[in-house]
C-alpha cells in the first residue's frame, strides 16, 4: 500500500468508520447468507447422497430391479459373476428412534459371505476398512437385531452393548449395538445415521425374508469391469436393470439439483440488493470526498491513479467483509442446515445433516463473491471520480446531474414485455428452467427501471402545495438523481421478491389446503411411527393393516403402498389404492382425464383384463404421458401395458408417481405390505376414541385424525418456506438499510441547501422532516413498483417456474392482508431507517461551514 | 439604539483562538462593510452575529437579545424574521426555481398565500428578473442567481442583512448590479446591512468599514 494510499483510504475508512463499519456489515451479511446457505445446502445434499450411495461406494457395478423386490433366490443363477470379483447383496430399511423418531437408515448385508470376499478379509459396509474385532462379527451373527454404528454416532456416547431404541416398519425394536464402523483414512467420513446389520437379521427385521433391494460387485484385481459387465447382462433375468455406481450418486444430485439451484438464486439475491447498498455506500463515500479527487487531481495525480485508490478501498472493504461474512456465514449454516435437511427430507428421502463443515472451495467462492460485489458496485463512481475534470469536482453547487427518466422508463417497460415473454414464450425440457429464470431477471431488472421513472409521479404530492416542508422535499424526486434511482431501484427488487415470492407461497399454500381438503376424506389415517416424507421406508405388514380395519368401528379402509421404481431410466414411484373406496368416497382432484370419480371407476371395471393407472402431473410433464397413452410398466419379471386413465393433482414429491388400482398392484407384485391405511368410520362413530384405541393397540403406529393431518401437513409446508421467509426478510433489511445509506447520500448532496435553509430559519425539525419526506417519496416508489413487480414474478413463479421444476400446477391468488402487512411492515422499517438517517443529515450543514469559515 | 451588537466575542477552533475581543454595534439602516485579508475571520464572525454558530466567549445581542443563550429553535425562528443572509456561492435551492426560492422564506413564516404572491411579484420585479421568474437555478447566470439570492435574503424584510462575499464569484457588471441592488433594497426597507467583502469598491456602497486582522478589528477604522 503506498503513503498516499494509506493517508488517503486508511485514514478516510477510520475517520468515516460509521460508514465503514456499515459497508463491512453488508458485504459481511450477504456473504454470510450465500455461504451458509451454500454450506447447508452442502451438507444436507450430501448427507441425501451418502445415503443414496449407501454402500454403494467401493462397488464396480451394481444390478436392481425396475419395480419391486428383488428375489433371493436369483442370486446362485448370478455365482459366475464372482469370477471377475466379489459380490455383496444388500437390503435397507429405515429405523425411527424412539422419541425423537430421527431416522437411521438400516443397511442389511451378508456378513459372513464378506467375510471371504477379499483376500480372505472382512470388508466393511462401506468398502473400508474391517469392522472392530471377531467379536463384533460373531456378535452380528449371533444376536438378532444386532447393528454396527458409525463413529460419529460413537461420539454421541453409543457404546458396544449399549441399545437403540425405536421403530422398524409396524413394530417396536429395541437394536443392540455390536461394534463400530472404523472409519478408513482418507475417505469420506461415514454418515452418522447409518446402522449396519446382517443381511438375514435385517431382512426379518424388515418383514422382508428372501428379498433384497440390489446386489453390488466389486472387480478382482486384474479383471476388467466390461467382461462383468457383458457376463451380467448375459445372465441378467427379465425386468433387472445394472448402472455403475456413479449413476447411482449422479441421479441424486440430478434429483435435488432444482432444489439446489432454486436456492443458491435466492441466496444471490440477498446478494445483489447488498449490491446496491454497497453502490451507495461507495458513491457516498467517493462523493464526501469529491474536493480530494479534485486536488488531487490539480496536484498532477493521474485519473487512473485515483480509480486505483478507489478500487484499491473498495477491495480492502470487500476482503474485510468477506472475511467476517465466512465466520458468520458458518455460524448461520449451523442454524440453517436442519432446516434444508427437513425440505430436503420432505421432498427426496433420507437426509440427517446435523451440522455443516466450512468448505474451502464454497469459502473462495463466497470471499471471491464479495471481493467481485464490492469492486464492481465502486466501479461506477471511482469512474466517476476519475473522470470528472477538477473544477466540476470542486464546484460547490454542482451536484449529480438528474437521471434521464423518460427513456429509463421505456427501457424497464421493454424489460418488463420481455420478461414474460421469454419465461412464457420459450419452450424448454423439464427440470431447470432457464427461460424461467431469465424471464424473471428481464423482469427484476425492468422492474428497478420503472421504478426509476416512476419517482417524478411520487413529487405530485409537492407540487402547487403550501406546505413548504413537503414542496422542498418531494421535489427532487421531479428529476431524481442516480441515487434516488438505486435507492428506489434496491427498495423494488427487495419487495418485488419478497411479494413475489410470498404471493407463490401462498397461492401454493391455498392450492395445498384445497388440494388435502379434497383428497383427505377419510375420518383416521394410520401409518408407521417411522414415516415421514417421500423417501419414507417404513411399512406395515398386511397383518398389521388387517387388524387396524378389521376395528368394529371401520367401515371401510383404503390401503396405500408405494414403491420407489425406474421408469424410462428414472427414479419415480409406484402407488396403489383401493379405487372402488376412492370412487365411492374419496375426492381426488384430476386436472385431466374426466370427471372425478370416472377414470377411477375406468381402472376398477377393466381389472386386469384392461389395466389403467392414474399418473400424478408431475409425472406426466417429467415424462410427457397423456391421457390414453399405453406404457410399458416394469413389474417383477417383465413388463405390463397399462393406459394412463387420467392425471392427478399431487404435491406430495417432485419426482412423480403413478398408482395402480390395489387388486391389479398385488397380482402383479405380490407386496401386501402397505404405506399408510385411511379409515372411513361407520356413521355415528367418533374419530378420536377409535383413534386412541388403535392408538393402544398398536403403539408403532401414529393414528392421526382427518383433523390433525391436515394440520400437521400445513406445518410441514410452512415448515419447508420457513428458509424462504429468512432469506426474503434478509434481502428486504439490506435494501431498508440501503435506503438509509441512499438518504445519507441525498443528504450530502443537498448539504448547501441545508445550509441555506437553515439560513433562512429552518428549524433542525423541518430538516429532518424534509429529508425523511424524501426517503419516503423513494419508499413509496420502491413500494408500489415492488409490489407490481412481486405479482408479476409471482405469476412466472407459479404459472412457469413451478410447474417447469416440479410439475406441480397452482392456483394464482393475491393474499391481499399479506401484501398489506407487508407494506405496513416495509414503510415501518423503512421509517425506523429513515428517521437517524434524516437527523443526521440536518445537522450537516453547519459543521461543514464551520470548518470552512475560519 | 443598536439592532446587533457584538460585545466582546471570540471564538476558537481547537486550541487556536480564531477571533478575539470583537466589538461591534450595527444601527438600523446602516451598511457596514467588514474587510480583511483571507483567513482573517471575517466568515466566522458573519456566522456568529448570524446564529449560525456560537462564540467562545463574549455575546451577541440582537434587538437587545442575546443569541448566544437562544434555544435553536429560537435561534431558527430570529433567523427566518429577522434576519437575512447572502452566500458567495448563492446557494440557492437547486429544485426551486427562482421565485420558488424567493418566496421561500414567506412559506416558513407563513404567510397568508396572497400576501406571498405580492411579494414575490414585487421583489421579482425589483431585481430584475421578472422575465426569469420560473427559471431552475442552473439556467440562471451568476448574477442572476446572488439577485434571486438578495432578494430571497430580504424577502421577509428583515432587520440585518449579512452578506458574505456577495459579489466575490461575479464578474465587475453583475458584481456592481448586486451591489446597487443590495443597498437600494436595504435602503428602502430600512434594513442594516453587515458585507464581508475583499473588494474596497464594493465596501463604497457601506456607510462604515471595518478591517480586520488575525480574529481583531483594527482599531480606528471607519
């Protein structure tokens, strides 16, 4: 740093340190939101993904079945296999804590046959290193509902011996723990929620004797992965599907990748409103010291020399905070990071992320980001400052010329037709819509625009008035100046989102309630304790499912599994219920196919004979499926033709599912174990003393009223947006802050009119009060331009981006209180910001001429 | 009897005391001229006869009132009736036009609207610049805009006038026109007049001259 670097940047920074401190606090906060954002979303997608692979990791090739169990006894047919190398047949099931009912997931492996796998070695369940001791294995062996744990649960006080307590499918279990899972150098650590037992004790366990979900192989060393691979497709029955492990992991990251993406935009944008705090932190602060620019300047310093000085600050700012910001960044991942992993639990399966490590790659990323915001948003005016010859720098009147309005306007407008016409007009595939996303930045952008030009209407209020205080404050907004313009431009982008974003969540909320309002017409549902989310492995046995309906007071009960599958090379799942109860008393919601219930009783009269199914909407756009179209349904052993008989309203998973009706789902895949068991009670008959009987009767079972479902369901979902609203409430506090730095700037460049005014006899009062009045005429803009912008984003958001991402169709609706408080809430904070912003630029004029005068 | 006086003020920044024991007493009606060298005080001691800041020591007594123990309410409210003040640099309302700016001060004191309208026509007419009425400042020429600055200062009619360097950032032509406007107005109103100056013509509209030098008023000086 040079002398006069350090004279001029350090000195300014410690003198102006308010300033500073806040300029630090912004980059510091955005980078925090973006990294711990970066970081939660890490660790909750690799804790899915750990469990996706499972023990998949050290495997070479793996073999599943399409759809349904895969058979036991097919493996002696697959012994040639282990010329090439060993093989490993696996089975998982999910385990719910007692209490807590956190999940585990269980992964059953065949401990002896590893035994001998290689070299005579044991190898452990995630192709590391042996388990601890004989003991540990004979222990496996011997005692039913013996688990390994992994280290990290170690950690937590689990010792061998000990027991885990919890729930497995429809029974309580009570595991105990054999040993630890040695964790092997130099690979990624084990996931804390995994339990290992052996393979036959997993499978009694899990109800599921003679199944298993894949078998993987791992190459002898010297054999070659395409000979295993040409010999299994040899010997590979009808109906099985082989992929390499690595397709396994990519198809999660591929299944939460809209998540991801859907996220890291909304972390950016809390971004890109501290942006433009950040614009008018620098420009007040290159303005405040426009006379040094100027002597400078005079004194024979290069214009290229003062951008240096000026990036060189904005850079020493942006290190500072970005620095600050990974502390708090790691700090703020630790309190977000259940959160992510409860969506992405609801919305994938498995995932228990307890914490989220600082990663140097997203870290560089973040310090690289805010480095990046900091220089570009000084770029502007250290431009300025070098370019502007002396004498304009040192004239006292001269402040920022007004903003061109008018074609600023014409520009947002055109940015507003473009916008939806590229989120509407361009067709894109299925999964991350670009078009969308672009659309809704054309949309950002002319929205800020118009803003802009919208400022001269909020100076109406001022003109021909009497009222001296409101004429003097309004009317700069007639020809606003730039910072007028980034001041109203943050404040509409900030409230377009948070509005757009609140109005998508509420119309999603609205289509939920009707959507559960309609579907949910049973009086009790009954589930494993265990169950919850999509990716839910926990089932009730047919025994257990009879028992519950064979209840005096049931008079009819609707059985629903579902199976994950592949279809057409994707991971999607299989549903099967009972369409004569679901005709009779249900009332699912079909967006195509006819009338409710008539596709229903279509799928129940053709039977097997003429096999229908229903496909939810999400599938069908993944899949492109219409009405009447025939598919190639993978079941054991083959394929059946089925007809797509209508599409289902369904907001329960982003991967889609179809669902066949119950008699034609058990001849074809014999699995009578299922998901969940609605309960339709005889007239007369109350729910909640029903409901605390089987409660009694079954205590691995939750019984949930029609009631407390839907409750429950409306506090998941909010549950899933309760990031949203943090990142929403971030986005707007930096652009009420940045309204106050805009204020301060404003003030600074009006500072000879308050010098003149006060002159004249304003009172520090009328100061303030004209300076606040000011604020709020860029407020008002900021607002109703945000809130136009927010129901136009919230339309592309829900017409578009929705069904685009997660085919999932909602119903527009405007929650007018919503945008009313949020107002309220936005002009409040607004105010509180204002007001010492004001305070502080009404006494600047004094001071100022003080220094001059003597 | 004096309608300001000066008794004894001085007035320090840091440790360094800027002005020293400054004596004045300005008559209704009277032009004085305050005149000194750069950096001798002549603004600070302009801001402290206007209550625009305070002195260290001694007081400043306006109509017998001192300003130095007024709240600063009161200290707005004598500005806004009382007094009137011209800057070298015009600092006129940028988002005002001219006789926007000049009715300005009607508004503070509240005016009735008809009463403002006079005014304002009559003192737009007085210097000139009737034809410039609806003009934004930066359309106007120097000399136009300290007229549209003498005449916002005297609009409300006010007891003093203090004009710091009020022709000091204007050619000879205009600088003589505002000179010629400042003690025309101030003489038909009947209002005192305190003009830092640098310039010994300019000083020649003044019925007195002070000197200054080093924060004191050279004894002696008429």
């Amino acid at each position: 740093m040079t002398w006069l670097a350090r004279r001029l940047v350090l000195r300014a920074l410690l003198r102006e340190w308010g300033r500073a401190l806040l300029t630090l606090a912004a980059v510091g906060l955005g980078v925090a939101v973006f990294l711990s954002i970066r970081l939660a979303n890490r660790a909750a997608v690799a804790s899915f993904e750990q469990f996706t692979q499972g023990v998949g990791q050290g495997s070479d090739l793996v073999m599943r079945t399409e759809a349904g169990p895969l058979r036991e006894s097919l493996l002696p047919s697959l012994r040639p296999l282990t010329e090439w190398g060993w093989m490993r047949p696996i089975i998982e099931g999910s385990f719910a804590r007692a209490g807590t009912l956190e999940p585990f997931q269980v992964t059953g492996l065949d401990l002896v046959g590893l035994g001998s796998a290689r070299d005579g070695q044991m190898d452990a369940p995630t192709g590391q290193a042996p388990a601890s001791g004989t003991t540990a294995l004979y222990t496996m062996i011997q005692v039913p509902d013996a688990v390994l744990i992994t280290s990290a649960l170690a950690e937590e006080g689990l010792r061998p011996g000990d027991f885990l307590d919890g729930f497995i499918q429809d029974r309580p279990v009570r595991l105990r723990v054999a040993g630890i899972l040695p964790e092997r150098p130099n690979q990624p650590r084990l996931q804390r929620n995994l339990l290992v037992m052996d393979l036959p004790a997993a499978q009694k366990a899990l109800g599921r004797e003679g199944e298993l979900d894949r078998v993987e192989w791992g190459l002898r060393p010297g054999a070659r992965l395409v000979d295993l691979e040409a010999e299994a497709r040899r010997l590979l029955p009808p109906g099985l599907a082989l992929e390499p492990p690595e397709q396994r992991a990519e198809s999660g990251r591929a299944m939460t990748a809209a998540f991801r993406f859907n996220l890291t935009i909304l972390s950016l944008i809390a971004l890109a409103v501290g942006a433009y705090l950040l614009f008018q932190a620098f420009d007040a602060s290159v303005n405040r010291r426009r006379e040094t620019w100027a002597t400078l300047r005079a004194l024979g310093h290069s214009p290229s020399g003062i951008l240096r000085l000026v990036l060189g600050e904005a850079a020493l700012l942006g290190l500072l905070g970005s620095l600050l910001g990974l502390g708090l960044g790691w700090l703020l991942a630790q309190a977000s990071v259940r959160a992510v992993s409860q969506t992405v639990n609801a919305l994938y399966g498995a995932s228990a992320a307890r914490s989220a490590a600082l990663h140097g790659g997203e870290s560089a990323l973040a310090v690289g980001i805010g480095l990046l915001a900091c220089l570009v948003a000084a770029w502007i005016p250290a431009r300025r400052a070098a370019a502007t010859p002396p004498v304009q720098l040192l004239a006292r009147d001269g402040g920022p010329a007004p903003l061109r309005w008018g074609p600023l306007g014409l520009g947002g407008g055109l940015c507003l037709l473009l916008g939806p016409a590229f989120a509407y007009g361009v067709p894109a595939p299925p999964g991350v819509a670009w078009h969308a996303y672009l659309g809704a930045a054309f949309t950002l952008l002319g929205g800020s625009l118009v803003a802009v030009a919208l400022l001269p209407l909020f100076a109406w209020p001022g003109q021909g008035t009497r009222r001296w205080r409101l004429r003097l404050a309004l009317r700069p907004l007639r020809r606003p100046t730039g910072r007028h313009g980034f001041a109203a431009a943050a404040l509409t982008v900030a409230v377009g989102m948070a509005t757009g974003m609140g109005v998508m969540v509420r119309s999603f909320e609205r289509t939920v309630l009707v959507w559960i309002g309609s579907s949910l017409r049973a009086d009790l549902y009954v589930a494993p304790l265990g169950a919850a989310g999509a990716g839910t492995q926990h089932r009730m046995s047919a025994e257990t499912a009879n028992a519950v309906a064979a209840d005096s007071a049931v008079d009819a009960a609707d059985r629903f599994q579902m199976l994950p599958m592949v279809f057409r090379g994707r991971p999607t799942f299989l549903g099967s219920g009972d369409m004569g109860i679901q005709a009779a008393r249900g009332g699912l919601i079909l967006a195509a196919g006819g009338p409710f219930p008539g596709p229903l009783l279509a799928m129940r009269n053709g039977g097997l004979h003429d096999p229908g199914v229903l496909v939810s909407e999400t599938f069908a756009r993944h899949f492109g499926v219409k009405v009447g179209e025939i598919l190639d349904l993978p079941v054991p052993g083959g394929t059946r033709a089925v007809t797509v008989r209508g599409v289902l309203a369904d907001y329960g998973n982003e991967r889609g599912s179809l669902i066949l009706d119950r008699p034609v789902f058990l001849a074809w895949f014999g699995d009578e174990r299922v998901a969940s068991v609605a309960l339709y009670l005889r007239p007369g008959q109350a729910a909640e003393p029903v409901a605390a009987r089987l409660r009694r009767d079954h205590p691995a079972l939750q019984v949930r009223s029609n009631h407390a479902l839907r409750a429950q369901v409306t506090t998941i979902f909010r549950q899933t947006f309760a990031l949203t609203y943090a990142l929403e409430a971030i986005g707007l506090l930096v652009a009420v802050l940045g309204l106050g730095q805009g204020l301060t700037g404003l003030a600074l460049a009006r500072r000879g009119e308050i010098w003149s005014l006060r002159a004249l006899g304003a009172t520090r009062w009328d100061l303030t009060l004209i300076l606040m009045l000011e604020g709020l005429g860029v407020t008002a803009a900021g607002l109703v331009a945000g809130m136009g912008l927010g129901l136009i984003l919230a339309r592309i958001l829900v017409d578009v981006l929705n069904p685009q991402v997660f085919g999932w169709t909602l119903h527009f609706s405007i929650p007018w209180p919503f945008l009313g408080l949020f107002s309220a809430a936005t002009a409040g904070a607004s105010l509180l910001v204002l007001a010492p912003a004001a305070r502080w630029g009404s006494r600047l004029g004094a001071d100022r001429e003080a220094e001059e005068g003597a | 009897m004096a309608v300001l006086q000066a008794k004894g003020v001085g007035k320090r920044f840091e440790s360094r005391w800027v002005l020293r024991a400054l004596d004045l007493d300005l008559e209704a009606g009277e032009r004085v001229a305050l005149l000194g060298p750069s950096g001798c005080g002549k603004t600070t001691f302009l801001n402290l006869l206007g209550g625009l800041d305070r002195p260290d020591e001694g007081a400043i007594l306006l109509d017998g009132e001192p300003l130095h123990g007024a709240s600063p309410a009161r200290l707005a409210e004598l500005r806004r009736s009382r007094l009137g003040t011209i800057f070298q640099f015009f600092h006129l309302i940028p988002t005002l036009t001219a006789e926007e700016n000049l009715e300005l001060p009607l508004r503070m004191l509240g005016w009735p609207e008809r009463r403002i309208l006079d005014r304002r026509r009559e003192l737009i007419e007085a210097v000139g610049l009737g034809h410039r009425a609806g003009a934004w400042p930066s359309e106007l020429s120097g000399g136009e805009m300290q007229r549209v600055a003498v005449a916002r200062a005297l609009a409300a009619g006010p007891a003093v006038l203090l004009a710091d360097e009020p022709t000091g950032n204007l050619d000879r032509a205009s600088g003589q026109a505002v000179l010629d406007l400042l003690a025309g107005l101030t003489e038909r109103q009947g209002s005192a007049l305190i003009m830092v100056t640098h310039s010994e013509s300019a000083a020649r509209i003044c019925h007195r001259i002070l000197r200054m030098e080093d924060g004191r008023l050279l004894t002696g000086a008429s």
